[in-house]
C-alpha cells in the first residue's frame, strides 16, 4: 500500500515536470519566432526561457546539421528534443506502472 502511494506520488511528478517543460519548450519557440517589443518583463522572461530550455536543445543541435531553406536556416532541435523528451517520459511512466 505504502509503495502503491509512493508509486503514484512519482508518477504525477513525472507526468507534472514533463508538461511544464514542454509548455516552456513551446514558449521558447514561440519567443523565438515572434520579435517582441524591449520591456524588461518580457526581457527576463526570454533570458528564463532561453536559461533553461537551451541547454536542453544544445544537445540536440550538435548532433543535427543546420538545415537551410531558401537562405533561412530552420531549427530542427526543438521537434527532435520534443520526440526525445516524450519517448523518455513515456519510458520512465512504463517503468514505475510496471513497478506497480
């Protein structure tokens, strides 16, 4: 009973990290693609965003080429690094269900 409770405990915070980071995986995005005005709110959110997101997505442009089309160059890390986060997420829930 006790190890049931710690179980689901893990499962919700798994399952809580992995949609925040997604939201804010989608919001660096988003701040990427739209030239927002200078205000120093908007400003530190960027810098959050970029702080912890990019880390992330540095993974993954290393290993993928830079992909240019008509003279834009086209980030492909953030549709890998979605992919990957949610094969590791659903992985790390299959194993504390089976745990179960």
């Amino acid at each position: 009973m006790l190890l049931a409770d710690a179980i689901g405990t893990a499962i919700s915070f798994v399952n809580a990290f992995f949609l925040v980071y997604l939201i804010l995986i989608f919001a660096y995005i988003l701040t990427s693609w739209i030239p927002l005005p200078y205000n120093l709110w908007l400003n530190r959110v960027q810098r959050f965003l970029y702080d912890v997101v990019d880390p992330y997505l540095r993974l993954f442009r290393r290993l993928l080429p830079g992909l240019s089309v008509g003279g834009l160059g086209l980030d492909l890390s953030p549709i890998i690094g979605t992919i990957v986060l949610i094969l590791v997420w659903r992985l790390i829930v299959g194993g504390l269900l089976a745990l179960d």
